[in-house]
C-alpha cells in the first residue's frame, strides 16, 4: 500500500482515501461505484524500473509489489501464482492469418485460471481486515480460485453458488474446504444473498462488482507480458493484446497493466486491445458499436465464464477498448468450439471456452479487416480446458473404434492415416 | 547425449551403445529387459555442479540437460515443463503427524501431470529417429501428454485406448489431435495392438514397459526437488521421498534422480523411499513384504493411474525401495478420497486419486512406526484433481441447500457455521 494515494469512483469521480472505504464509492452505490485503484507512479518508478527489474529473481504475480495495494507481505499465500508461460505460436499465426500470434497460457494458475491472480490479493486483503470469513457468489473460476487461496490462508470462506451449477465445479469448491450454499433459485438471487450476508456478518466480499483490489491482481498479467515479451520476443510489442470479455474487470485490469507498464518505461507504444464476447451474450460490442449506455441482456452461450449479461465492470472494460483505439467482436459457440482445437492442435494449449474465445475473435477480426495480415497478437488464455470437459467432448470428435485385431487396425490405418 | 556411455539391461546386465538399440534388451525381449541409461557421472559433473547451477536462469527441466539423453537441444518443445513448485505445509504436516511435510506440485505441468516429463523426453527422441508417427497404448496421464508435447512438436500421433476409457480422458486426446483408437476389448489387447502397430509402421514406441528415455524425464523431479529444497528449505533434506507406484518406472525415476543429485554434490545423505500403492492393486507390497518376485494382480482401485495388476518396470520399482532402506505400504481407496480434502485444505493443492495416494501413504506409515513423528517428509503429486472430477464429488460431499432467503440463510450459518 506504501504507493497508494487513493480510491476513486469511476463514476463520480470522488476520491477517497484507502482506509476510508472498503468497497463500491458510498456516494453512487454498487450499481455504478466501481473505485479505481491509484497510485503515486513517480515513487513506484524509483522501485519499478527496467533496470531493477532486470536482476529481479520472483518469478510471481509478486514480483510487482510496488504496484499491488498489499500492507504486509506475510499475509502472501504459498501458492505459486503468475508469472505463466508466454508461447510463440508460429503455426497458430498461420492459422489466424496474423504475422505473429503469442499465447499466454493462464491455465497453468494454482486453480487453473486467470482469477487466481485476482482472489490472491482478495485474500490478503481479507487478512489485513482480520475478517473472520470472506465470501462471494459465482458458479465459476472465481469461486474455485477464492476457495484455493483461502485454503492457503486458512481463511474460512462462503460461496453462494445458484442451483443449476455444474457438479463439477462445485465439486471443486467443496474439495477446498469452502462452505458452499446451493441458493434454490437464480444467479441474481444467490448473489443477493451474498451481498446480504456479507454486510450482515462482517465477511469479506470478494466480488468484482463491488470490490476495488481484485483489478489490481488481474492487471499482473499484462505486466508480465510486457516483461516476458522484452526477454523472449524478437521485435516490436504486439499490436493487438486481445482477451474474452464477461464482466469487464478483466479487460480492464489487462488494459491498466499495459498503461503503467507504459507509464513505468517498460513499454515504448500501448497496443490496441481486443474484446471478445460470445455472439449469444453482447452487451459491451452492441453499446460500443451503437455508442450507447449499457443494455443488459440474456446470456446465451457454452462459454459460462464470459456469460455476463449484466457486466457489473462496464465502465471500466469499455474504456480498455476506447482508450486504445481497439474493437469489440461477437463470436459463436461454435467459432469457440474450433477455436478449442486450433489451440490445441497448433500450440498445445488446451482452453476451457470462455479461454479460447479470444482465439476465435482473433479469426473474426481477421475476417472482418479488423486485424491486418501484417500485425502480431498476444491472446490471454484465461481458463484450463479441464475445467470444462463436456466442452471439449463436443469440439474434439470421437475416436475410431476397432476390433482387437492387427489387421483391422492396419486396414483403417491404411485408409485413413497415412 | 553427450555424456550417456550406454543402455543397460536390468536384467541380464548386457550392456549396448545407445545406437544399437532402440527399447528393451534384444536378448531378454520386452518382458523383462528394460534398459537403463548409464551416463559418465565424472563428465557430467564438470557441467553441472552446485557451483555452476547457482547462476543458472533457466527453470524447467531442461535445466538438467547433461543429465538427460538429448541429442540436439532444437527438438525441445516450447512447452514449460517441469520446475514444478515445492511448497512446505505445515498444517498438512501437522494432519500427517510427522515434522514438516513438503509438496511437489506436479499437477502444475503442461497437461497436468508428472507424465509430461516423460512425453517431453519422448517426443525429442521420436523427432531424432525421424519417426513418422508417436503411439502408446493407456487411457491416462502418459496418453494425455503424449497428445500434448506431439502436438507441440506437430508430430502425429496414434494411441490405442480400451473400449471402456473414460470419455473425458479420450476427449482431452483428441483435443490434442491424436488420432484415438477405442479397441474394443481389453487393456492388454490395446497394449499388443500397440506394441504390433509401432514395429509394423515404424513408430516411435512411447510406452515405460519398452523406452528406456522416459524414466530419464521423470528423474528430473528428483533433480529439481533438491535444488528447491536446498534454495528454500530450512534444515536437512526430508527423510523421506514419497510417491504412489503403478508401474514402478516413477518412483525408480525419483530414486535414479536422487542418487544423482548424491553422486555430484548437491546432497549428502540420500532420503529413504516410501512407495505407496493401493490396496486393490499392490503387487510391489506383496512382493517386497514376501521377498518374493513379482506376481501379476487383477487391480481394483479408483486411483487409476497406480492400478497396474502387471508392473513393467517391476526391477527399478523395487530397487529404490530396497537400496534405500525405505518401504512399501498401501492405502484404501476411503484413505485416498480422505488425502484429495486433506491435501487441498490443509495446503490448497487439489490432487487426483493417484496424486494424493502418497499422502494417505504418510499417515498410514506413521500410524504404522515406519515414519516417526520426528522425521519430515517430501511428497510428490503426481497429478491435477481436474483430471477425475468424479473422485472428487466422491471426496468433497454435497452443499447446503438453502431457499434464496436470507432469514434462511442466516438460521443455517447461525446453526452449523459460526
């Protein structure tokens, strides 16, 4: 926290200062008061520079300290978080029809997903509130993140997850100790209930919508990125960072990463940022294309963690796109059920939907001119492709059934593969 | 390659230059006569030494290159392969009952096991041979990342499944773009479909029963575990190494491993070995307990990965247990759903049946004096709980069910919760 000057309402604009407020701007309420986190970036510059960095040995979203609103690193977990490969993808490119495409394979977090770097400091900060629980209400990454990290912490934790969720994934919570509730009803009611619970008991809501630290977490990836490209890559930054779109707070933390990164001399030109959401689920693509307020809709799409119909983070994933001088695009479930083989098949990365969706924008954009032949991509893979099995039973195929016989074997072989 | 002397036969001790031979002993055949890689240890220790790997950046397994039978270093696959986090537990340690207990995270690999070690040494060596083609027959983790280091490599692949393989294990393969083969009959019939397709066609034969350069990828779990314990552990190296044992080609690999990091100076005292195996399936126990040789089992456990009734690699299995002064134990499969929640409550490590059997292994060798309470231990996991989601519902139990009403709520938390 040593470089956190305040909060500020992306609303409103009312700053306050960091212990005045826990949540959402007390002035606008959590349906418009999302705060911002902000930061004194001449004095994180004297710590966070390209030249300290570069004998810098954590390989961890812990790395960037300075940035992170964190009071005290001893409430940082054991769990190796961040810092996940960065690929050239040379035949993936080909495949998309882009100069260069780079994979950044956020699977590989400690519960396989993007939002481990965002339920990371929501623990911490959890701790530095000596809450004696934290909660939230999600049937996806999120919670199954929440429920690993506070595992690590010993932090007792609460999740309103909506009846219909998949076995799997509560499956998940549960293995992590978390006390789970099966709200008999719909998403907007278990997340009520948490809102409830969590100002009624005193717990600690880890909810985007509301929470102002969890962005912080998630823009790591973008200053990873830059790093890693620096060391890695041959030429200029890619032109494009493009990334799935539910809620916004991703796209939005990926978006204020790259400016501090900018901001900090690591990077000399900010790239434009693509968003990508399912064709059944489009909120920000229709109020940029129309230039209007949000409309909340009906989602409609396999890809379950982008299926946001009413992003809470609006404001802050339109502005990543704006301010960039991006795009939006729609894809279908089935341009991401492809877009689950291409990965895998070209660069061995296996996406669960919503993590490959950006992948399939990618063609889009291509198709649509949006994207030039000529220019480079870095896609963020948000999700491991395990999370999410049946998905991928759909976009894989079957697999050939044979007699136990060599010869039968040798017929479809000779027929079929080679 | 630089370094390996030669392959040497378990068996009859025949010992062959790497390029005369390709699998197993041409004198024993493959029943028995798996061969052993033998490096100049004194070469090798002018590479690599504490001294020289204290600068050393690069962290995965390919940081132990003079260690490993890698002919031209542009055959490595860009995946990030190993350098797996070791995490010290001391709630898991004081669960167990024994002085601190250390995990190997190998869950966090490409595919999300240990086996990706292996497919990654493999694949380099089908690209050496020039092979048109990788195949193995098994419906698991090797299966998995056999899909995943080919299509990195884009070197196709057959693999031959049983008819009854999982659906979500197939499907994660054919993601991938192996071409799958479901035979409709046994196991074993898959393995002699497999073993007859590789010599007929002239594929690369990927199966631990036959290729001696597997084991040599799974050893570098040993290698990183004592450079990791020796970066951040406090105190001796733990007294015990522990792992669950299917086949045996593992835990030799750990022990192979270990003896290395022995030979050139990085531990003085080399741990004892705690093979753990299931109770439905435990020839290794049977045999060591009656000093007897191996006598194939029907298995019947959940723990899929270690249900191996016939271990191949029955010789190097048994060696590390005997020339360690270590021993074999096995576990139920009630104690393996209990190790899945305590692993991942007491240190937010989410594990497969397989993974965590070396946990329930502690705690069943400390009830049984074979650990003491004094001594500390080093686990290996060896695979991601999102590999068998179905174990996991069987070890997590059910949410609460509560009406979408916070008076509902409330009396619930207020009963059970706080």
């Amino acid at each position: 926290m040593r470089f956190v000057v305040g909060l500020k309402c992306v609303h409103c604009g009312e700053q306050y200062a960091p212990e005045a407020v826990d949540y959402y701007c007390p002035r606008c309420g959590y349906h418009d008061g999302i705060l911002d986190v902000i930061y004194d970036y001449d004095a994180v510059q004297s710590e966070l520079n390209p030249q300290s960095m570069r004998g810098k040995k954590e390989r961890s979203m812990w790395r960037y300290l300075p940035l992170l609103p964190i009071a005290d690193e001893a409430n940082i977990q054991h769990l190796q978080v961040g810092w996940t490969p960065l690929y050239h993808a040379p035949r993936l490119s080909a495949y998309l029809g882009v100069a260069h495409c780079w994979v950044k394979d956020e699977g590989r977090n400690p519960t396989a997903s993007f939002k481990d770097r965002a339920s990371a400091v929501g623990v911490i900060k959890a701790l530095e509130k000596k809450a004696s629980r934290i909660t939230c209400a999600s049937t996806g990454n999120a919670a199954s993140s929440l429920a690993g990290f506070a595992a690590a912490a010993g932090l007792p934790a609460t999740i309103f997850v909506p009846r219909r969720a998949p076995e799997a994934k509560i499956a998940q919570l549960l293995i992590y100790g978390a006390q789970v509730f099966s709200v008999q009803g719909t998403y907007d009611q278990a997340w009520e209930l948490c809102m409830q619970a969590s100002e009624r008991f005193g717990w600690y809501n880890r909810n985007c919508a509301v929470n102002p630290y969890l962005i912080e977490g998630k823009k790591t990836v973008s200053l990873e990125l830059v790093e890693q490209f620096n060391e890695i890559g041959a030429g200029h930054f890619p032109d494009w960072v493009v990334v799935s779109v539910g809620d916004g707070c991703t796209i939005g933390g990926i978006w204020k990463g790259l400016k501090e990164m900018h901001r900090l001399g690591f990077l000399s030109k900010l790239p434009k940022i693509l968003g990508v959401q399912a064709a059944g689920c489009q909120p920000f693509l229709t109020a940029w294309q129309q230039d209007s307020p949000l409309v909340p809709v009906a989602a409609d799409t396999l890809a379950d963690s982008i299926a946001v119909g009413h992003p809470r983070n609006f404001y802050k994933g339109m502005l990543a796109v704006k301010e960039s001088g991006g795009a939006f695009v729609a894809v279908t479930d089935k341009a991401i059920l492809e877009a689950m083989t291409a990965l895998a098949r070209n660069a061995a990365v296996f996406g669960e939907p919503a993590g490959v969706a950006g992948i399939a924008g990618i063609k889009q954009a291509v198709e649509m001119g949006i994207i030039g032949p000529e220019e480079s991509v870095a896609a963020i893979v948000t999700g491991n492709g395990l999370k999410d099995i049946q998905s991928a039973v759909k976009a894989a195929g079957a697999p050939v059934a044979v007699a136990p016989d060599m010869e039968a074997v040798a017929g479809i072989i000779g027929g079929i593969l080679l």
